[in-house]
C-alpha cells in the first residue's frame, strides 16, 4: 500500500507522530482519539493510526507469551526484549510520520 504524499499538510505529518509520541503518556485513548478524529481526512493519519493499533495489539500478544515463558525463565529475558523494542519502534516510527513517510513496524500482526 503506498501513500499519496502530496496533498499530507504539515498538520497532518504532526497528527500522525502525535499518534506515537501520546502513547507515552497515554498508551490507548490519546492515539485513538486522534486517529478516530482524523482518519477520514488524512491518509497519512490513517495509516500511522492503524499502524500504531495493530503494533499494540501485536507487542501485546508477545508480552503475554514472554509472561507465560517466565514459568521457565526465557520470558525474563524476552519480557525486556519486547519493551525495548517497542519504546525504539515507536520513536522510530514517530519520526517516520513526522516526515510524512510510510513505516511498517516489524513484527506487527495487520489486523486492522
């Protein structure tokens, strides 16, 4: 799926990094309330909403697994992997989308 770039403004390259750099401090509502706001007017929103949701969804299922792979002690070292990887993915793609590009996160399940 590729982006139609140029008619993004710059508010809408904002809106779409908001998406990451918000879920520090609220991990679901402030994402979802920009992305429910804006998602019909801004593909670039769009798609890092969409993104950003189906990352949560997925880091989510891993951080369970590492929970249950605790009881033979690998998910204590994994548990640290996932976190680490999710805080570097989201900065990564908070400045993928501050620069009005698409960004796939690795490892992400697209469900939505």
């Amino acid at each position: 799926m590729s982006l139609d770039l140029s008619k993004d403004t710059q508010t809408d390259r904002l809106l779409a990094a908001a998406i990451y750099v918000s879920s520090f401090f609220t991990t679901f509502i402030g994402p979802l309330v920009i992305w429910l706001i804006k998602k019909d007017e801004s593909p670039l929103v769009d798609h890092h909403g969409r993104e950003y949701f189906n990352f949560i969804i997925s880091y989510a299922v891993y951080a369970v697994i590492c929970t249950v792979l605790m009881l033979v002690l690998i998910g204590f070292i994994l548990i640290w992997l996932v976190g680490a990887a999710t805080f570097i993915f989201t900065i990564i793609a908070a400045i993928k989308a501050f620069e009005g590009k698409e960004y796939r996160i690795p490892f992400v399940f697209r469900i939505l």
